[in-house]
C-alpha cells in the first residue's frame, strides 16, 4: 500500500484522520478539481493526484449522487432487514454477508452488535419482490437463522441530506 505524504495520519492501510479534501468530496463529489485546489490552497494537479491516489488505493471507492426519489415518481420499494446468522468456523460473520452483499437487490449489507448480526438493506421493485427475495434466497442460505423485514415508508434524511430543507428550516419548541 501506497503511503502519500500529503495526507497526514495515512498509516499502513489506515487512515487515522480524514483530510480536508476527502471531507469535502464526501459532503459533495460533484466539486470540480479548481474549485477543490481553490478552497485548499493547492493546485489543480495536486488535487488531481492525491484524488487519484486515493482511488487506486481504494479510500475513495464510488461516487453517488442522494437522489429525491419522490420526485422522480419512484414506485419502488427499500427494505430493512435484520439478519440473524450463525457464524461459520473459519470465515465468522464475514463469508455469509459477503454472500448476502453479492445480490443485486442488496444496497447495503452491515455487521451489527446487539440483537442481530447484519443488517441488509433492500430495494425491490414491489413489496411482494423484497418479501420474495426474502424467503427465495436470504432465508434459504446455510447459516441464516431468522430475518425481520421492515419497509421504509418516507425518507427524510438520507446520506446527511434532508429530502425537504424547506420543511426542516423550523426550530422545535422549547418546553419546561
């Protein structure tokens, strides 16, 4: 692994603090590489490079756009669900929810503590298809022990942005 000097903290493999770039990009990727080197003092080409350092060195994996799905007319659905599953001798936890993270359904797939193991979240196109790969495939892996399936019925915040800022201008009232 690569170790870049321009990013202080960036041990073996761990970065011990996120840089201002990488924060920047995380709170909006569609910044252009002038104005990153503009807000950070540097130039285009270093911007440029350390971008692509991070890449290669997979800091920086995607980049999405939070998209207001009510607006679109999305008629789809998203699903929660929380996984039990007995871990294996060998792979633990990891085997079983790298299994469950290849499906195309699966948005995103999370090691938990508390009462279940993983938590998956779903997309379907109806809630008969989330209950269908539900009990086709997740409860049908060797390993899986239980699932409780929860739909998500309005988003108001997704990613740190608030699907409705003009809704979310009010203060709560403060009471005694």
């Amino acid at each position: 692994m690569v170790c870049f000097s321009f990013a202080p903290g960036l041990e073996e493999g761990k970065p011990q603090v996120m840089d201002a770039l990488l924060k920047l990009l995380r709170d909006n990727a569609a910044l252009e590489p002038a104005q990153l080197a503009s807000m950070l003092n540097l130039t285009e080409a270093e911007v440029a490079e350390r971008i692509r350092g991070y890449e290669q060195d997979r800091v920086i994996l995607a980049y999405q756009a939070v998209l207001n799905e009510e607006k679109l007319g999305a008629d789809g659905v998203r699903a929660v669900i929380e996984v039990k599953i007995t871990p294996e001798r060998e792979g633990g936890f990891d085997r079983i929810a790298e299994r469950i993270a290849k499906y195309s359904e699966v948005r995103s797939c999370y090691l938990m503590s508390g009462a279940y193991d993983l938590l998956v979240i779903v997309d379907g196109d109806s809630l008969r298809d989330v209950a269908m790969f539900v009990a086709q495939r997740l409860a049908t892996i060797h390993g899986v022990l239980s699932t409780a399936t929860h739909f998500m019925l309005r988003p108001y915040k997704e990613q740190g942005v608030l699907m409705r800022p003009e809704a979310g201008e009010e203060r709560l009232a403060v009471s005694p």
